[in-house]
C-alpha cells in the first residue's frame, strides 16, 4: 500500500505541471466572446464563458451583454461596442471584468464611450485594448474585421491544423485522366461540324 502510494505521489507530481500548463480565461456573466485569436465563435446554445489557451500572446474580442434599467423602471437589452483585447501570459488564470459596474442606461451609455475591461490574475500580464473597428456592410463580419485590425499591427495567430488520413497526397489514390486516341477523335469530328449540327448533337448527347 505505500509503495502505490508513493507512485501516486510520484505521478501527480508529473502530470501536474502538464494540467496547469497554458493560459485560463474565464469570463462573467455580462461578457460575450465575440472571438478568440481570429476566429469568430458564432451561435451557441450557451455562452462561452470559460477558454483554455496556450501561453504566449492571445486575442479576444469581447462584448457586454445584459439588461440595464431604463428611467421609467422598465429593461432592455444593452450590447456594448466589441472590443478587442490582446494579452500575453504564461500559465496563467485569468478572470475578465468590466472596469466599470453597469445597471442603468445612463451607466451603458457611459461605458460604450470606454469600454474597458480588467484582467485580474497574479503576476504581470501585458495588455492592450481597443473598440474593433467596424466594416463598411450593411452586418458585421467579425473575422475580416479581426484581421484587418491585426494586419494593421502585425499580429498572427497559427490556425490549428487537423490532419486526416487524406491530409497527404501519397493517401490519395486518383488516377491522371488522358485522352484515350478514340476520345480525340470524336472531340476532331465535333469541332469540324458546322455551327448548327454541334447543337444538335450536344442535344442528342445530353438526352442519353
């Protein structure tokens, strides 16, 4: 029993380090993630309020979302601009807030003027933050938005790739097509006949 003890002493010590390695976000009820390190999250059933990134410099575009009381005791519906937030971390939790508490309409209106979010976690972190910056169309198309703005500023981000057992060519069994002599010989005879007989044929041909 102490010697099992012991590997299992052992063993979380190792993989300890592997489960904590890498960035956490974790997000309030009043954000929604727009998109992380350029690719748009799109519908989901639930918010995303929780991410598991890898250290190094990461982005995510954000929003406040929630019901805010107007003058008259009545709610409605408040979305803030999208912002854009760049950070660089190393295994690191990080919980995000707004910098600013907001109830009421007169509050939204102020925060939309600047909105700025808080990143709580030990140690230091860099950060910068920005209102993205709107397309011209008529609907927002998030990642183009994302991208250009990242153009601007020279930051990349590695899309994951996913490989499959037909990721290579030498998987890929395809055979090269060539013209067979009688194909050509039919493709000469067409491309002598007249105007009106090529028509006709290609009627007859899609008929059978």
């Amino acid at each position: 029993m102490r010697s099992l003890t012991k590997t299992m002493a052992v063993l979380s010590c190792l993989l300890a380090p592997n489960a904590l390695a890498g960035v956490e976000v974790n997000l309030g009820d009043s954000i929604d993630i727009i998109a992380y390190n350029g690719e748009e999250v799109g519908m989901r059933v639930s918010p995303l309020r929780h991410l598991e990134l890898n250290n190094g410099t990461n982005q995510i575009a954000i929003r406040m979302s929630k019901l805010v009381q107007k003058s008259d005791g009545q709610f409605e519906k408040y979305n803030s601009p999208v912002s854009i937030v760049t950070f660089s971390a190393e295994n690191q939790t990080i919980t995000l807030s707004p910098a600013q508490k907001v109830k009421n309409v007169k509050d939204a209106d102020s925060f939309s003027k600047s909105p700025i979010y808080t990143l709580n976690t030990e140690g230091e972190i860099a950060v910068t933050q920005e209102i993205l910056p709107r397309g011209s169309g008529l609907t927002r198309d998030y990642e183009k938005e994302i991208a250009r703005y990242n153009s601007k500023r020279n930051i990349r981000f590695e899309k994951e790739i996913i490989h499959t057992p037909f990721s290579s060519k030498e998987n890929l069994d395809i055979p090269e097509y060539t013209d067979s002599p009688n194909i050509n010989k039919i493709k000469q005879d067409f491309l002598s006949l007249p105007t009106l007989e090529q028509k006709e044929f290609l009627k007859w041909a899609v008929s059978q």
